[in-house]
C-alpha cells in the first residue's frame, strides 16, 4: 500500500451552492459536507489518543498508516471547510449554528465516553463512508450528470482517498478493542462494532439532515407553490434512490464478516487518484 498524501487545488469560490441540475441532490452533498469539518478533527484526535497504546514493535506498520490515515484526513477537512463558505452564509443562518453543535457533541464523547467508543463511531463512520462512495462513483451518474465540476472534484478526491484508507479505522479498533480473551473478542469485533456504526449514523445523520432540510427550506421560501411540489418530489425520488442503493450495502457493513480489506476498488479510482497525485490535473503540487 503506497501511502500518499494529495493536496487539492479546487477554486470553489466558482461555485454556488446549487450546484447540481438536481438542487435536492446538491443539497443533500452539501450538508454531508459539514460533517468532516467536525467530524475528522475529531477522529485525528481520538487517533491521537490511540496510537499512544500501541505496542512500537509489534504495530510498527499500523502506526504509520495511522500516521497517513491522519495525514490524509487533515487535508479532507480543510477541504470541505473552504468547500462549506459557498453556503456558510447569512443566507442560511442554521448551518453555522448545526456545525457547532455537532462539534460539540464530538468534544463530550471525547471527554465522557470511552476511547472504545470513540474508535467504534470513527470506525462506523469509515465503515458507512464506505458504502456511500461506492454509490458516489457507481451508482450517481444521472445526478452528477451536469454539475459544477469543482463540487463534484471535493468529493471524488475525499471519497477515493476514503477507499485508500479503509482498514486503518477498523485495524485500529480491532487492535485495541479485540485483543484478549474469546469474551472480548466477540463482544467488541461484532456487537460493539455494530453499536458503533449505529451510533454514528443515528448522531450525525441527524445533524446533516438537519442542515439538509434548513438549506432546501430557504430555497423553498424563494419559489412559487409549483416549484416547492417539484423541488419535494424530486427530494423524494432521490430519498427512494439512495435508500435502495444504500440498504444492501450497509447490510454487509453489519455482517459478522464483514473486513474492509476485501472491498474492490470503485469503478474509475485510479484515474480520481492520479490526477490529484502530485504534478496532476487537480493537484496544488508540482511533479
Ligand atoms: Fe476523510
Ligand atoms: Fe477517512
């Protein structure tokens, strides 16, 4: 596993908020887009944390992918902080105040909930990206399908470099919570697991549903009735849609067997990859 570190160079400035043919499909990916602003300062925290239990020796390899997890995660939520003032504005006053809420949550899980729990939810929160991008890049073309290209590039960049990074959440969860007797090994590889992904997507699909519903709200006070009935029928189609795409997939999320190391790579990765790789297309570093 080559472990790289791509710097984006994406003017997002171009970009207004609706900025997708669909405005309920853009909606949705910009109110995804404030989780990782809170959400991986949080986990490159909870990491922090972790890796100081473990062993130099036996977890040489996995300290230095936690090293590169860390790396990786730092540029994702610089990215979608620069990505986020298209529509942090007074515009639309909740987003702002839904961010910090959800940050602050993050901050009391760290002060009042074991480091465990703090590595289930960042594992569950790997886990359930997981099944997302591969939608992104699979399954979304008819949305994606005439969007502005720098919105569409934040994610394509964060959700490969995601797929590169898949493992290292969950061999670090199962470093420390698994190791021990037959009792822990059940409990914690799958129950706790599983609570954890749970948790996290109860917890922040709240908050991102929240801003979702605030972002199409203020649209929607700009419309004629028509247009509010085709804006919320088009929410619907696209609810449908990504629930159909989504179910089966987060079931093997929550299988027994479930190792992110068997996942095959989403269509079209390596070409997302290289061209933000150092001297590409999209890259802020020269070759
Ligand atoms: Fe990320
Ligand atoms: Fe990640």
């Amino acid at each position: 596993m080559e472990l790289t570190v791509r710097y984006p160079q994406i003017d997002y400035e171009k970009c207004f908020p609706n900025w997708a043919p669909n405005l309920e499909f853009a909606m949705f990916m910009n109110a995804f887009s404030i989780t990782p602003v809170f959400l991986e300062p949080y986990i490159i925290k909870v990491f922090a944390d972790a890796r100081k239990l473990l062993d130099p020796v036996r977890d040489e390899q996995l300290t230095k992918e936690v090293d590169w997890f860390v790396a990786q995660e730092s540029q994702h939520y610089r990215q979608h902080a620069k990505f986020n003032r298209i529509f942090q504005t007074p515009r639309f006053p909740k987003v702002e105040e839904l961010g910090k809420g959800f940050g602050a949550d993050l901050d009391g899980f760290r002060k009042n909930r074991s480091l465990l729990f703090n590595l289930s939810y960042t594992e569950g929160f790997e886990a359930a990206g997981g099944v997302f991008y591969r939608i992104w890049f699979e399954k979304l073309g008819k949305y994606r399908f005439g969007a502005r290209e720098e919105a569409l590039l934040i994610y394509d960049w964060h959700f490969a470099e995601e797929f590169e990074h898949r493992e290292v959440a969950y061999k670090l969860y199962m470093a420390l919570a698994v190791r021990g007797n037959i009792f822990r090994k059940i409990w914690y590889a799958y129950f706790y697991r599983i609570y954890g992904v749970l948790a996290m997507l109860g917890h922040s699909g709240k908050y991102s549903d929240a801003v979702r519903q605030h972002l199409l709200e203020t649209y929607r006070a700009e419309m004629s009735p028509e247009e509010v009935e085709a804006s919320k029928k088009r929410e619907k189609a696209f609810g449908k849609f990504l629930f159909r795409s989504t179910i089966v997939r987060l079931l093997g999320v929550l299988s027994p067997w479930y190792n992110p190391a068997r996942k095959p790579p989403p269509e079209g990765l390596e070409a997302v990859l290289t061209s933000f790789d150092r001297g590409g297309q999209y890259s802020s570093t020269a070759a």
